[in-house]
C-alpha cells in the first residue's frame, strides 16, 4: 500500500512519501524514509520493490555526485531525470528495477520542476504526480484543490488534505509520512506526519 505523491507549487517543489516497509501482511518498520537527497537542490521519491527502490536510488545518487565530482558543475533536475530514465531503459534490457520515482529540483535558470519517471522508463515533467494504491485518492484531491501559483503553506495543506483522504479510504492505509520540500535554499525535511490528529491540526 505504498503512497508517494509530489506538487509544484511557485518557486518550490514538495514530495510525500509513506513511511512503511512491509512485504507481504507483515509490517517491518514505519520509519523508512523513501525520500532520499539527491544533491543540495534535488529530491527523489521512490516507490517499489524495497530492494530495487534502495539500490536504483542509491546507484542513481552516487553517479549524479560523480558528474559533479568530475566536470565541476551540478547536473540540472531535467538532466538528472533524463539520466535516470536512461538508466531505467537501459535496464528495462536485461534486468528490469521494479521502481518508479518523482524527482524534484530547483534550479536558478527554470525554477522548481517535478518529474515523473515510473519503471518502464516512461519521463513526464509534471505540476503533480503519485505512484502506489494512495494515487488513486491524491491525483484527484490534487485535481480538485491544485493551482500552479499556491504558497507552501497552501501547498502543505494540500498534501495534508491527500494524506487524510489515503487514511480514510485504503482499506490498509499506512499511518506515517514524511514530507520534504525544495527550493531556492536547498532540499530539506519539513515534516512528518505521524497520526490523524498531526495532520487535523496541521489543516486547522
């Protein structure tokens, strides 16, 4: 039941992700963060098979620090996200990853971009996407209440809005989430939602 969605809003960039590492009816751990820092300015979300989801992103992570390493200069998100489709179809070939990602970034010259590249190497540069069984639910609450020009907290209410709408319909609806955000300051955390009542009182 994994649940990993992200919007662009003005000037910034925010993903969600679920926090529950199962396999089969057994829940290991709630506290896995599928959000992973690709450099200073960009974001990956993945969801997946939780061994293709660590290593592709992992694998993905290094070669965009090597770029830099190498040539001096950060690849840009539509670069990096060209790249990662790349990798994907090259390994569509021979042996596939059972992974799709949202990818978000900052950059000085275009701003803040999302793109949407799932396991078949399928790229999209997008306003708003989501991956897992919580798509269902946040695509369309994100259709409702989405505008291009929203304010974080207009953003932040958006994705509690989506995070309620995953717990009050999936029949096994993960109870945490992590949130992070980039923007002209960088990538960082900005929250965690950890029970109904967090995300209530965020949305009062």
């Amino acid at each position: 039941m994994e649940c990993v969605f992200g919007l662009v809003g003005e000037g910034f960039a925010i993903v969600a992700a679920d926090t529950s590492a199962v396999h089969s009816i057994l829940l290991h751990k709630n506290n896995e963060d599928k959000i992973m820092l690709l450099d200073s300015h960009k974001l990956v979300a993945a969801s997946g098979e939780p061994g293709d989801r660590v290593q592709f992103t992992e694998y993905v992570q290094k070669n965009v620090s090597l770029y830099k390493f190498r040539n001096g200069i950060p690849l840009t998100t539509a670069a990096a996200a060209n790249f990662t489709r790349g990798e994907l179809a090259t390994a569509l070939r021979k042996n596939p990853y059972s992974v799709n990602i949202l990818m978000a970034g900052y950059d000085n010259e275009s701003g803040a971009s999302l793109y949407y590249i799932d396991y078949i190497a399928t790229l999209h540069k997008v306003d708003k996407g989501a991956f897992g069984y919580g798509s269902y639910f946040s695509l369309s609450t994100m259709d409702r209440h989405y505008r291009p020009d929203m304010s974080v907290e207009e953003a932040i209410e958006l994705v509690d809005k989506c995070i309620l709408e995953i717990r009050s319909r999936l029949v096994v609806a993960p109870p945490n989430f992590v949130i992070k955000i980039v923007d002209k300051d960088g990538a960082r955390d900005y929250a965690w939602r950890q029970s109904v009542q967090d995300v209530t009182t965020a949305a009062v």
